[in-house]
C-alpha cells in the first residue's frame, strides 16, 4: 500500500515485488524476463533460467497479471526492447543487474522508515526465501518447493527446512 502505483515507477516497483512475493524468482529471471514469456491466456510465466538453464514455468495470480499489465501498459516507457522491466529514464534498457532491484527494495523501505542493515535479508533474494519458508511452514511438499524456487535438486531446498522450528519440533522424539 505504500507504493503509489499512480506513478510509472510505482508500477513497475509494485509489478516486481509482488512478481518475486508470488512466485520466488531469481533477481537474475525478472531481469531477463521478456514480455512473450508472459502468457496472459494461461495466467502464466515461462522462461528459461538464467543460473540453471532450465526452462520454468510458474503460474500468476490475478494481482500479479493486474500489476504486471498495468505497468506493461501504463507505466513502462514506449520503447523498443522486449525485456518487461526496463530504466525509468532514457535510455530505457532492462535494467541492469540484481543491485537494481535490491536498490529499489531499499528506497520502497526506507519510504515507509524501514532501515536495511548487511546481513537483514531484506533484499529481493530475501523475499524469495521468505516465499520457500511459507511453503515449507504450509506443509508443502519439499518437491513441490524445489520446482517453484527451480532448484535444480531438494538439497538446495534443504535450508528452507531448517527454518520451520515447529515443524522440526513435530518430527524430534520426546
């Protein structure tokens, strides 16, 4: 709600963290994510991953495909790359690494008086460990984890596990 989504940056702002809060995606996937990865019929994304190489597919919500089409349409620059996000000012290339996004996320906190110290996990890799823990604390299977975060194996999903203390306590012997 902090967001002011009145504004092209406030759009595109609010279309990538709500992007990364739904479905966990890299820093490095939002950045190369092109606009024919969006499959607005289906209510889907569909890339190939940048750190693994293998394609993902990941389902959007409503609120998500509301915010990625009104930033597509009313809040990103008339230009002629085929990336989503692109600058805010010309020239308007994707943006450029994660440090973009994770500089966003820190104006976006520091706006609504939330300071970000090293080492908080308040960063765009943070809500997306944030997301895989929910998954765990909600039962989801492991499996199923791994596949939305598009790890490439459940031992890269293991240190989510270690997070859900209650979960833990259920499967300790007395």
């Amino acid at each position: 709600a902090s967001i002011d989504t009145d504004t092209e940056l406030g759009k595109r702002d609010y279309a990538i963290i709500l992007l990364v809060s739904y479905t966990g995606i890299r820093s490095c996937d939002i950045i190369n994510l092109k606009l024919n990865d969006i499959s607005w019929k289906d209510r889907s994304i569909s890339f190939v991953q940048n750190k693994t190489g293998i394609p993902q597919s990941l389902p959007l919500n409503k609120e998500v495909c509301d915010a990625l089409a009104d930033y597509i349409l009313n809040g990103r620059p008339k230009c002629g790359h085929s990336y989503v996000f692109v600058r805010e000012l010309s020239p308007f290339n994707r943006l450029h690494d994660s440090c973009a996004l994770n500089s966003m996320l820190r104006r976006r906190l520091s706006d609504i008086e939330i300071e970000r110290k090293p080492g908080d996990g308040l960063t765009i890799h943070g809500i997306r460990r944030a997301l895989g823990t929910q998954l765990i604390k909600s039962s989801s299977p492991v499996n199923t984890v791994a596949q939305v975060l598009g790890h490439q194996s459940t031992r890269a999903t293991r240190q989510y596990i270690s997070v859900d203390i209650e979960g833990l306590r259920m499967c300790a012997l007395s």
